[in-house]
C-alpha cells in the first residue's frame, strides 16, 4: 500500500517571500513518480511540478522547485517569490506502476500582503 | 484541444436517487480516472479505465457506485441510490498512458454532488 502525509494543514507567507511545504510517503515500489497539485477555490486541479525517483536531480519549475530527499522519503516543495496567486491548496501525490494517484490532505496555503 | 470537461458542474439529489456523471477526456488521451473528494479531504481513487483492458475497480466504495466508458472517450460514473454520505466532489483526470507508469494526470473542474 502507498500512502501520503501532509502535516501542515495551513501555511502562511507573505508576498515575495519564500515557503517550504512538507510532504512525507512511503511505497514498497522501486519505480514510483511524486507530484504536487495546486488546487484554488475553482476546484481544479493544476499540476504544480512532477519528479521520477529514479532522478537524483530537483525538480524546478519557474518559481516552484522540489527537495527529494529518497532514503527519508520526502518531497518538499519549494515557492520562491510568493504571489496573491499562489494562494491554494496544495497536494502531494504519488504514483507506481498502477498509474492510479495517492493523495495526501493537502496545506492551505494563505498569501498576505 | 480543450482540457477535460465534466458535467453538471453541480448536482443536487435527494437520497435514494440515481444519479450520473459525466467526464469527457482530453481527445488522445488513453487513461481515465474517476476520484472522489470529500469536504476538506484529499482525493481518493474510484476507478480506472486504460484502452480495451478491464478497468481497475478497486477504489469504488460499494456496488452502488459503477463507471462505464465508451472506447477512449466519454465515460459515466453512476451512483445507485444515493446516500448523505455520497456527498462529494467528484473528479476526473486523463492521461496518455507511458509504458513505465508515471503519467501526467489532468484533472477536470468537478463535479459537486449534494445529497439531501
């Protein structure tokens, strides 16, 4: 079984500054890929960032970049510069073979000025 | 093309009815998958559909709740007499299936069952 942990469930950051959210798995697979989904208030979901384990390298995506740590297990991401924009909520997700997506409960995350 | 789409946006039922929903994928896209989102939760896997082959069921609740998809095309997700707890946001995201596994999922807006 796979399972996702999320164990902020709000953050807060003001504008142009930087945020970690916290993101801890576990899967009994060798090949596995781990996302982070941004959901706003309009329901959809809009994938944030993708990384494949097998990589060693950080994912980075403009603003948004990942830190991988495999042995921990640990997918934290990164938002640099934060914006009104960014304000969500936010998922991590995980994925084998079996292509199906394991969520975890997601952070709410609040952009003040 | 456009993204995936999903009908009604908002659905209102009282308990015992049968409702559908609709999800129409990204045109190519092989993979289709049905979630369910409860208030304040993360999503939870329902089914999914790949081609020809028999598709994964084994994320639906009850044998209330069953899925149909036409090829690689629209699909229905039907929940038999519904019930308070059914009430949900259901999602639908497709993908284009690599060999490896690992494929990008697009989600469409919803769907907001309310159950009186």
């Amino acid at each position: 079984a796979q399972t996702v942990t999320q164990s902020q469930p709000e953050m807060s950051v003001q504008e142009a500054e930087t945020v970690t959210l916290s993101c801890t798995y576990d899967t009994s697979e060798s090949d596995y890929y781990l996302f982070w989904y941004k959901q706003p208030p309009s329901r959809q979901m809009i994938l944030v960032i993708r990384q494949e384990a097998y990589k060693q390298q950080n994912a980075t995506e403009n603003r948004f970049s990942v830190n991988f740590q495999k042995a921990a297990k640990s997918f934290s991401l990164k938002i640099s510069d934060s914006q009104l924009g960014d304000a969500a909520m936010y998922f991590c997700a995980l994925t084998g073979t079996a292509s199906k997506l394991t969520f975890g409960t997601g952070t709410r995350l609040q952009v003040t000025l | 093309g456009a993204g995936v789409s999903q009908s009604p946006s908002n659905k209102v039922t009282e308990k015992g009815k049968d409702v559908e929903l609709r999800c129409d994928p990204i045109s190519g896209h092989t993979a289709l998958y049905w979630y369910r989102q409860r208030l304040g939760q993360g999503l939870e896997f329902l089914i999914y559909f790949q081609g020809n082959s028999a598709p994964d069921k084994s994320g639906l609740p009850s044998d209330r709740f069953s899925a149909e998809r036409t090829g690689e095309s629209v699909s229905t997700l039907t929940i038999q007499r519904t019930q308070q707890e059914d009430s949900a946001v259901y999602l639908c995201a497709s993908s284009f299936r690599l060999a490896g596994g690992g494929d990008t999922q697009y989600f469409g807006p919803g769907t907001r069952l309310t159950v009186l």
